[in-house]
C-alpha cells in the first residue's frame, strides 16, 4: 500500500496522457499512466500541471538577514547597492556570516514550500 497517489496529473505540456504518482516515505515511487496499487491517501490533479517543488535557488547567504544593519539604499540602484554593501561587508566576521546564513536556511527549511501543513 501506498503512502500517496496523485491521479490524472499533466508532467509537461503540452502532454496529452496524464499519469498517476505514487508516493512512498516522501519519495516517488512510480509515475505512470495508472497505479494499480491502493493508497492511504489519494488525491485527484484533475488535468493540472504538476511540478517539483519551486524553490529559491539563487540566496546569497553571506547577506542574509542584514536589513537594517547598513544604510539603506536610497536610490535602489544596483551601483548604490553594491557600494553600501562594500562598506558593510568590511566589517562582517566570519561567526556573524555563519550565524546569519544558518538561521536563514533554517528560516527556508521550516517555511518552505515542501513543509506540510498539519491542519
């Protein structure tokens, strides 16, 4: 038996046949035309697109969580924001860079889009 199963659901379009993924332990098992195998919990995608999770991939963590510890930029000019954080990146310590970038993928991870909502 299944964890999951998520029938009917489009992969890429412009595809035509719609598949149905099973999930096991949080991981995909099978993706297929049609399970057989019965499911704890199933759901229906009715024909929408499905993706893998959308997350940010681009974090420039030596950043993280330094809004309000340098001057604004004012103008919110790329050269103005690069000239601000030349100033301010002087006076980071590598413990304060570890400490911020840890708590701001602690931040992704306990809010990110793979997170399950316990209703």
């Amino acid at each position: 038996m299944l964890d999951l199963t998520i029938r009917n659901a489009r992969l890429s379009p412009p595809q035509t046949e719609l598949s149905d993924i099973g999930v096991q332990d949080g991981v995909f098992i099978a993706v297929q035309p049609h399970i057989e195998v019965e499911a704890r919990q199933a759901m229906d995608a009715t024909g929408l697109f499905v993706t893998p999770a959308l997350v940010e991939s681009h974090v420039h963590l030596d950043t993280a969580m330094t809004a309000g510890q340098l001057q604004w930029n004012e103008s919110g000019t790329l050269f103005e924001g690069i000239q601000r954080w030349s100033e301010h990146k002087a006076l980071l310590t590598e413990q304060d860079v570890l400490e911020r970038a840890t708590a701001a993928v602690t931040r992704e991870v306990v809010h990110g889009v793979l997170r399950e909502s316990k209703k």
